[in-house]
C-alpha cells in the first residue's frame, strides 16, 4: 500500500531514501512487516526508528503556519467526521460521486 499511495502521488519508490515508522509492530516489524517488506524491494531506502513522530511536529507546526492550508486540512477532517458518523451524508456522498467521472462511492482509500 505505500508504494501504491506513493505511486498515486507520482512518487518514484526508486528515489526514496529513507523510511520511518512509530514503534508499532505491524510498521516496523524486522522480519515480516512493512519496514522489511519495504527494505527487501528497495534496498537502499534506510529505516529511521521512530522518526514519524518528529516528522509528524514539524509538518504540523508547518501546515499550521499557512491558512489556505490549515484550514483546507481543517475542513477535509470535518468532512470526515460528518462522512463517518452520518449515514445520510455517506448516501448524498456516493450519489453525488457515482454522477459524475470516475466511481467513488467512499472516502476511503482501497475501498468501493
């Protein structure tokens, strides 16, 4: 699944050069995890433990500094909320989506 997001995003895995997971075995597992999976394909991306955190902070103190997008961030996180708390929403959402190009029927990703 990180290939394919990084993929979606027109990111080569080929130029990366680092990965970085919290401390949760199902991310950062030696043997039979995303981090090994990750550094059997791709040998010189280098796995940083716990480094998602720092990143995480400085994104944030980042994004929070520019309005257009902290408040963009903003308003997606409010839409999905109301998306998954409200099942009239979700059924105005996959008509909506269902109308026009392409046939999305959920926010999530993976999912139809």
């Amino acid at each position: 699944m990180v290939e394919d997001a990084l993929t979606r995003f027109g990111w080569s895995v080929d130029v990366q050069r680092a990965q970085t997971y919290d401390a949760a075995s199902n991310m950062a597992g030696a043997y039979r995890r995303c981090h090994a999976i990750i550094s059997s394909r791709h040998p010189l991306i280098l796995w940083l433990h716990c480094g998602t955190h720092c990143a995480n902070l400085v994104v944030q103190s980042a994004a929070s500094s520019i309005a257009q997008l902290r408040d963009t961030t903003a308003c997606v996180h409010e839409l999905g909320l109301l998306y998954g708390r409200s099942s009239k929403y979700r059924a105005v959402f996959r008509a909506g989506a269902t109308s026009g190009e392409g046939s999305f029927t959920t926010l999530k990703p993976g999912e139809k």
